[in-house]
C-alpha cells in the first residue's frame, strides 16, 4: 500500500509512513473464518443508460454555458438627469453616475489576465461621449439624450452585454420667479429742436435693487425728430437674468422697448402747424412792411385795399442737409391793389402781390406756434410798367409778382429740388370766392393790365 500523505509504499499493515510519519487510516477489516464476500451486481436498462449519459451530458453542457455566460448591463439606469436654478433661467445636467455603477459592478467584471476590474465604470465613460449641459430651461421643457457610445468596445473590455435606449427627460423642481418688467423705472427727457432733438435718460434702480444689475441703452440719442422711434435695448439679458434671480429670485421679461420720440419743439413744415393766431400776426407785420415802404416810397401811387392771398409751407426734403431756406419756410402773400393818379374813380389800377418769408417758424414743445418776426425777408424781384399821367407817360415799379403763378414759379418751384410745399387759403370763404371768381379775375386782371397798356400807349 501507500502512503495517502508523501506516496511512499509502506506494508500493508503499518500504522505509520515509515518516511513521513503520518497515521494510516486503517485497513478494511477481513471477513471473518468461513464465510464468504458478497458481491452485488447492477444491471442497467439501455434506457436507463441513454439517461444517466444524457444528464452527464446536460451538467457539462451547464457548465460550459456558466463558464461563458455575459453579464448583460443596462445603461439606462445609471443616466442620471440634474436640474437647477430658477425657472425661465434654469440649468440641466446629463450624465452618466459613474459612482452608482461602480457600486453596483465594481470588481465584478476580470480582464483577459483574469485581474479584477475595480473601476469599470471608468471603461464605460470612456467610449462615451460628453456630458449635455442646457441653459435657459424652464419647468416642462424637455431634452432629448441620444447615446454616443462604443457598445463593442465596452463589451469586449468588461466581458458583458450592454443594454440602453434613447431617452427623454422633463424639466421639472426649477425655483419660481417673479418676472417684472425691466423698463419700469426708465424715465426719458427729451430736448431741443426737431430734426436736432437729443434725449436723456435715466433707470432708477435704487427703488428696486434688483434693477441694479441693468445696464440698458439707445439705439439713437441725438439728431432727433418728433415720430423717431427708439429702441432701448439690455445688454446681456441672460447673464443678468441668471444673476437677478440667483440674488433677488427676479427675472427681467424683454430685451427691447421702443419708444416714440414726442414732446420736441420743431419748425413749422405743415399747413397745419400754423395757428390762426401766428397766420395773423405775420399778415400783419407784412402789412406794416408793406405801409411802410407806401410811406417812404410811393408818390403818385395810392393804396386802394390789401388782401391777405394765401400762406405757403416749404418743407426740407432733407432736413439734415444743409438747405438754403433752413428746414422750413413760411411765406405769407398779399395782394396789392393801387391806382395812378388823385381821381379813384377814373385812374389806371394795377393788382400784384407781395410776399414776406420766415424761416423756420418755430412750434415749441406745447405746440404753440411762436413766429420769430425779426427773422424775415421780402423780395427784392420788381417789375415796371406805364402809365399816361395827363399829357404825358410815366414809368412805375413795384416790388412782388404780377401774378401768383410768377411767385411760385420764383420763390417756391426754384426750390423744388430740395423742397415740398403746401399752400392754405386765409379762409375757406376766400377759397370759395377766390375758386368761384377764378376766370373773372383773370379777365378783370387782362383788363387791368390792357387799361395800362392802353393808357400807356396813348
């Protein structure tokens, strides 16, 4: 026999190894005199063989498939979503737990050297792409997470399957706001003359602290007309709103505003900006002009009436370009009506009319025309004609026009490159007469001038 311990042979009856020393178990004891060993025989069935072979068959089988059986991961449970912040102005993050999966696999997974994996949600991440980081969410919105990963990589590396799908996730648990408008405390002055007004403004944060973080401004400040629109603008809306509601749990709701540029006073370039009152007080001063060059001038003739013939507005077209009459004028035309001579019933009449201009006629900010009667000018256009006086011919001249065609053809169409007019009757009884008696006064002003052209002649 030998040794269970070393394998050295010892006799059949040792109770010791002889080399090692270590204790025989002992041997079977033999049968007892006279009697003889049993010996049992099994017989199996062909059945029965096929059986048990295929149960041995089905154990090795087993232990083949739990030798190379895949651990299959689902991914989807350890994408985690974050969110952040106040809503309107909240953040999110998407990312992959790395600490949960390591909790969950970590050192269950062994490399090709059979070495234990500690860290496999490190492999994971590797062949995985970036965190999603979103901005300006608000509850309810919704992102949408694709995966970007190398699957077999992954797989070969930890030995496993991996499972995942395509996921959307809801915005929720974001702070409210209070949103306000951040215009409120933004107060506009406005200055100077159209087309040349300028503004001013100021945003008085100090009733609301929040406001402190606005840094707001014009798109336009100066070189301005009444009507101008101007658009004020926050700069950085984002990022301010991110801080205000961070600090003052505030958030601003517009970047933009316009505003209408209003209230500036302006040069009268309308028909329209003129007052009953101005319209008078000009006619008037033109009647003095003309009294006074009667006065100091005229000898043989004499005044029979003035009439107030109309008013005409000159607009710039371009009221920032330099513009010989400035960016309006207003002229105010009379027609003069004189005769030759002592006896009115029988001498020689001519009619023409006289304008006197103002330059820019001012409207102030309450919209009371205000003309500036200093600033004026008549014109130094004249025209001659004769007359027989008794026995003999005299020649006269007067400063204007013979008709109103001839003014506006020189002291408005001269200009028409550069302005626009509009022309007003005194009153709309003098439009009516004055339409009315159209033709008449051509033929009555025909007939003047041949009564002076025959007088001259004779």
């Amino acid at each position: 026999m030998f040794c269970e311990k070393c394998g050295a042979q010892i006799p059949d009856n040792a109770q010791f190894c002889e080399k090692c020393g270590n204790k025989v178990a002992s041997a079977a004891a033999p049968a007892p005199a006279g009697q003889s060993v049993e010996k049992v025989q099994i017989n199996l069935t062909k059945n029965q063989i096929i059986a048990i072979a295929a149960a041995a068959l089905a154990i090795i089988l087993g232990v083949i498939l739990i030798a190379n059986h895949k651990t299959t991961v689902n991914l989807d449970k350890y994408l985690k979503a974050e969110f952040e912040g106040y809503d309107t102005v909240g953040k999110a993050r998407i990312y992959f737990d790395q600490e949960a999966f390591n909790e969950k696999y970590g050192g269950k997974f062994k490399r090709v050297t059979k070495s234990v994996i500690d860290d496999p949600a490190y492999i994971v991440a590797s062949y995985m792409g970036s965190d999603i980081y979103k901005e300006k969410l608000s509850n309810g919105d919704t992102i949408d997470y694709i995966w970007d990963i190398k699957a077999d990589k992954i797989e070969k590396e930890l030995g496993c399957k991996l499972k995942y799908s395509d996921k959307t996730f809801t915005v929720e648990g974001l702070k409210e706001v209070e949103t306000v408008d951040p215009f409120k405390y933004l107060t506009i002055e406005y200055s100077g003359i159209s087309p040349k007004g300028k503004l001013e403004y100021k945003n008085d944060y100090g009733k609301d602290e929040a406001y402190g973080y606005l840094s707001i401004s014009p798109d336009k400040s100066y070189d301005l007309s009444n009507g101008d629109e101007i658009v004020f603008t926050v700069s950085d809306l984002d990022y301010t709103n991110t801080r205000c509601a961070e600090e003052y749990g505030k958030i601003f709701n517009s970047e933009t505003k316009t505003y209408t540029v209003e209230g500036l006073a302006h040069y009268a370039d309308k028909i329209s900006d003129l007052s009953d009152e101005a319209i008078e007080e000009m006619m008037q001063q033109a009647k003095d002009i003309m009294t006074a060059h009667i006065a100091s001038s005229w000898s043989k003739e004499k005044l029979d009436s003035m009439e107030e013939a109309g008013v005409y507005v000159l607009k710039a077209k371009k009221p920032d370009s330099y513009n010989s009459l400035g960016i309006s004028s207003v002229y105010v035309l009379l027609k003069i009506n004189e005769y030759i001579g002592d006896d009115a019933a029988s001498a020689p009449r001519k009619s023409y009319y006289f304008p006197v201009r103002y330059n820019e006629v001012l409207v102030d900010s309450d919209g009371k025309c205000v003309p500036d009667t200093g600033n004026y000018k008549t014109t130094y256009d004249r025209f001659d004609f004769e007359v027989q006086v008794g026995d003999h011919t005299e020649r006269f001249y007067n400063y204007g026009y013979q008709t109103t065609d001839e003014f506006v053809e020189k002291c408005i169409n001269v200009y028409a490159d550069a302005y626009t007019y509009e022309k007003k009757d005194i009153s709309a009884n003098d439009k009516k007469t004055e339409e009315a008696k159209e033709p008449a006064e051509e033929a009555k002003e025909s007939a003047e001038e041949t009564t002076v052209e025959d007088v001259t002649a004779a």
